[in-house]
C-alpha cells in the first residue's frame, strides 16, 4: 500500500482502524529511510527519528488523515503503535485513555 501525496485528498479516508497502523509504519517508514523492519512496536526514536524528522512525521499524518496529531503525541506515543492509535483518537475512533 502506498500513501499518496495527493494533497487535494485526505488519503486517510480510505483507511479504517486495522490499517491505520499500516499507514502510519508506511509514513515511519518513507520518513526515517529505516533499513530495519519497522512494526507496531518499533520505536521512532530508536529507528533513528528526532525532533525535526518527527515534525516531519506530524505534517504527513496532517496530510494524509486530515487530523492534527501533534508533536508531543508523537513523543509520548514513541512507537507506531502508539502513533497511529493517536491517530484513531483524533479521528475520533477511539476515546482518550489518559482523559485528554
């Protein structure tokens, strides 16, 4: 699956809560060039990301889901688990767990 730059399109319409995740390691994945397997559990920081590759990260989940994901979401989430689940809370598929 490959996440489109299309702008004049939120891509992340077409993606449901299983896949996601998928789209979120995709963009992890396109960002970092990581030459490891990245999964739900890889972390982006230890995959090599930091605070400008991760402003990076929080512009493309912008584009292709159309919700504002934040950098401290990606600081606090680490891994793309975590990433793309604050995704979901911001697509409203899934409520705050820490009451937010």
């Amino acid at each position: 699956m490959t996440v489109s730059n299309n702008s004049e399109r939120r891509d992340g319409d077409r993606f449901d809560n299983g896949s996601v995740e998928t789209a979120v390691r995709e963009i992890v994945q396109e960002i970092l060039t990581a030459e490891e397997p990245v999964t739900a559990t890889s972390d982006f920081f230890e995959l090599g990301g930091n605070s400008i590759l991760g402003a990076r990260l929080v512009a493309r989940l912008r584009q292709v889901f159309g919700v504002r994901v934040t950098i401290r979401d990606v600081f606090r989430a680490r891994t793309v688990g975590g990433i793309a689940s604050a995704v979901e809370e911001r697509r409203g598929r899934r409520p705050s767990v820490a009451g937010r």
